[in-house]
C-alpha cells in the first residue's frame, strides 16, 4: 500500500479528518499524504488558553489527573494505528512508532500518580508561634515547541504534566509532521468529551511554520516555552522569552558520547551501539555520535562494528526486518552528504525517499563537523589511552545532554558518574546514551538548554512556588531578630 493511502485510511480509523494548506509528505517516498489548515490567529488561541487556565487552575489535582488517566485510555486504544501514522510521517521504524506511543502511556500513568503528590513542604521557621511552608501553584499557559523527530511523546511529556499541575497547553507541532499532531489532538478531543467539563481552549494546537511558533513564544500570556529542537532555534526561543520574563525549558542540540572501555563486555557494547548509532536512521536528539574506543580493543571492536553496520537493513519502515527507515527529507540528506562527501551511501529502497546506510568514520583528534551535532547516522570513532582522557573528549563539545560507559571496572563506572565525570545531563553504564525511560528528568546541559522535562520532580518547571510564613500567636517578631517599635 502507498503511505498515502495507509494515511487515508488510519486517519479514518483515528477520527481525524483534515485538509489545508500546509501538505505533509511521508519521508518513506516523499509523496503527499494529507494536509492541515494553518493557523491564522496564534493570539486567540493564547487568549482561550489563558481563560481555560482561570477555571483549570481551581479545578483539584486529583481531578485533573482523571482527564490524563482518560487520555492514557484513548492512547492504550488507539496505539497501534498511531504507531503506524508516527512511521508514515516520521519514517521511523513501526517497533519505534509503538516505542513512542507508549512514551506517551508511561508519562501519563506518571502524570496521573504525580496529581496526588503535588507536594509542598513544612519549613521551620525562626520566629515563635510561625510556621512557614512552600505549596504549588498552577503556573499558566504552556506553548510546547515539538520537533519531527518524536511527533506525539514530546507533547506527551509536556501537556501529561502541564494538565496534571493545572497549566492549559498550545502546542506548535513541526510542520513535517502536522498529521501526527491532528491525530493526538483527536484523541485528546475524545478524552476531553468523556472528562465532562474540562474547559475550551484546554489543548490546542497551532499548525504551521516559523510565523507560529513565533508568535506563541512572543506572546505574554504564555508562562512557560517548552521547546525542542535545534541549539539554533534555542538561541532564538531563549532570549525572546526572557525579554518578557517568561519561563523556559530548553531540550536542544546532543552531540552525545559512548566510551568503550578494555574491561566492556563487547556484545553488549556492540548491540547497545547499533540502536543508540543507527536507530531513528540518527536522528534523536539523543542518538550516539561520537564513539569513544580504548586503543588496545579499538582496532578489533571497530571491524566488528563495520560489518555490523554492512548488515542493518535500510528500507520500507513498515516492513518488519527494516532497522533504519528513511531520513526526514532532502536537506537531511544534504546535510549528511554535506559532513561526509562521497562517502555516503545511498541505498535504492522506495523511490522518492533518502535511504542512507548508516556511517563509521573514523578520526585522530575530535574537530570540525565532530563538534556539531548533524542530524544523521553518523559514528565517529576516536580513540583513547587513559580514562581522564575519553571523559576529556566526552566532555570537549559545546552540547551536553547524554553519554555513556561500557566497563565491568566499579571504579571506572564511578569515576564517569563522578561530579569530575561525564558533564552531561544523562550518564548511562552499559547501555546506550539514548532510548531513555520518561522515570527520569530528561535533558542535558551546556548548549542542550539546561531543561528537564518527564519524570523525576521536572513537574515543578510548570508551576509556580509559593513561600508562606504564618503568624499563629499575639506578637509580631521580626525575622533576624530585628526590633522596629515606636
Ligand atoms: C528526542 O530525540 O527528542 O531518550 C527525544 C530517548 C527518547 C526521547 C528522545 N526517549 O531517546
């Protein structure tokens, strides 16, 4: 079947009916498969947000947390059709598509635990008869700033959250993969209807280009700008935001390291690096880029490695032996052969797509298109005579968001995992950087942006702390003992 006509029916099946303007085409032969209209009036979408905030916000966690429960129903019933709508629009292989959709199940039940354990704190307080506590409150608005990449669970991760701590969410999907937003917004819809009274304007999305996203990160009523992408489209997003003192969380560029150590168990190693290397044809944010090989095993490892690669299948991602699908589109192509040359190599799958077999290149010192992060299956290899100096180079490029270790050495393991160790966001032993599961915070420093966004206690970046000191007795004691009296 076409991927325009396997699009037209799980569109039907997935309740979604479009047309407009702004065309998707599927990276598997680069034909159109649908279109969304695009969004003229951003403002007004802001202005509904920002009236649905006024009665979520009172609206108790708990009972927020049942139109997430809900969404994660909608999403359990209707996987495995948004999978296969995630393959045609992204190109990432089906088993993948289902990885994703369940990202989005996880954060959910995640969500709906965290609506009972919004929790505050009990401060002691200096002064007699007071009593001093920190609570949460609703923040506001929350624009989420999606990528091609992971076209349903970023949203997953932000509005899972952002509903639960009582913010209303826009979100501004990448304009390659608009089916794939309608399609969550679809289900959303659904959820929403059986929820009862949830408000108009709770969820919305805006479809369209560089105009919309714009106009979302400039507008004040948006208290949070949650955005993935490029470290390009960050130091565009950043600024503009603080100009208006709004928040930001910023899940930008990786540039992400594995370090193979004499003591590494090679099976693992070797396996953990054909997904983290060539899966997603390399194109996650947190995809491994650069290999980091110690000299007495390297020559051996990378030959296993070699004609590993030579075995992936490059092809249809909807046919199950395909591990790496096609690249998003042309100017990712361009942008591969641009860092490689002549070397890339290209294989003949579907007409109209851009396979490519994934690369090894190997290098003496880390410089040039090393340091950037090109968003393609690239692997290079470098090699290394003492830990200090793999974790050196794992740290010496401008992004920082995942890394790991392969040792059966503690001291090794530690060592990496030390404050004078990886300085990246996520620091991984003996599995790959990527493939991350939405428990922890999940994010990266230095050129990565700094957010955290998922699991762990990211919940607090949607919502505002609030101090308070109660006075319970009959006097007024100044805090540090200050006496002010007539
Ligand atoms: C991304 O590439 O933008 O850790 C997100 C992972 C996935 C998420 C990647 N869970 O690879």
């Amino acid at each position: 079947m076409t991927p325009a006509d396997e699009a037209r029916k799980l569109l039907e099946r997935l309740g979604v009916t479009c047309g407009g303007s702004l065309e998707s085409r599927s990276p598997i032969d680069g034909q159109v498969i649908g279109s969304v209209a695009e969004e003229g009036d951003v403002t007004s979408a802001c202005a509904r947000a920002q009236e649905a905030f006024l009665s979520w916000r009172l609206v108790p966690a708990p009972r927020r947390g049942e139109l997430v429960r809900l969404l994660g129903e909608e999403l359990r019933a209707a996987k495995e059709p948004l999978a296969r709508l995630v393959t045609l629009e992204c190109g990432k292989i089906v088993q993948e598509g289902l990885g994703e959709v369940q990202e989005m199940i996880d954060i959910c039940d995640f969500a709906v635990g965290l609506s009972r354990q919004i929790y505050g704190l009990t401060i002691a307080s200096e002064r007699p008869n007071h009593r001093m506590i920190e609570q949460w409150h609703p923040l506001g608005p929350v624009g989420v700033i999606t990528a091609f990449n992971f076209p349903v669970a970023v949203w997953a991760w932000n509005a899972a959250l952002a509903l639960v701590c009582g913010d209303p969410v826009v979100w501004k999907p990448s304009e390659k993969v608009p089916l794939c937003a309608e399609a969550v917004m679809a289900l959303a819809r659904r959820a929403m209807e059986r929820f009862g009274d949830a408000p108009d304007g709770l969820l919305q999305c805006v479809q369209g280009g560089r105009d919309v996203g714009q106009a979302l990160v400039e507008d004040e009523r948006i208290a949070l700008v949650s955005a993935t992408g490029s470290t390009a489209m960050g130091r565009k997003v950043g600024p503009k935001v603080a100009e208006r003192f709004g928040r930001v969380l910023l899940e930008l560029g990786g540039n992400n390291a594995t370090i193979v150590t004499p003591s590494a168990d090679l099976d693992l190693a070797e396996r953990a690096i054909l997904f983290s290397a060539a899966g997603t044809a390399g194109q996650r944010c947190t995809t491994l880029r650069r290999l980091i090989v110690h000299e007495s095993i390297a020559d051996a490892f990378v030959e296993r490695l070699k004609s590993l690669f030579a075995r992936i299948k490059v092809g249809d991602p909807r046919d199950a032996d395909t591990l790496v699908g096609p690249l998003i589109d042309a100017s990712a192509f361009e942008a591969m052969r641009n860092v490689i040359g002549e070397t890339i190599e290209q294989v003949d799958a579907v007409p109209g797509g851009y396979y490519v077999r994934p690369a090894i290149v190997e290098a003496d010192v880390q410089q040039g298109t090393m340091l950037k992060e090109t968003f393609a299956p690239i692997l290079y290899v470098l090699r290394y005579s003492d830990l200090d100096e793999a974790i050196a180079l794992n740290n010496a490029v401008s992004q920082g968001l995942s890394s790991s270790i392969f040792t059966n050495d503690l001291r090794e393991s530690e060592r990496f995992l030390s404050a004078s160790g990886s300085d990246c966001g996520i620091a991984n032993v003996n599995i790959g950087p990527s493939g991350a599961e939405i428990g922890g915070a999940f994010g990266g420093e230095k050129e990565t942006g700094g957010g955290r966004e998922s699991g762990s206690d990211s919940w607090r970046a949607y919502m505002r702390r609030q101090t308070n000191t109660i006075n319970y007795g009959s006097d007024l004691p100044l805090a540090q003992g200050v006496e002010f009296k007539v």
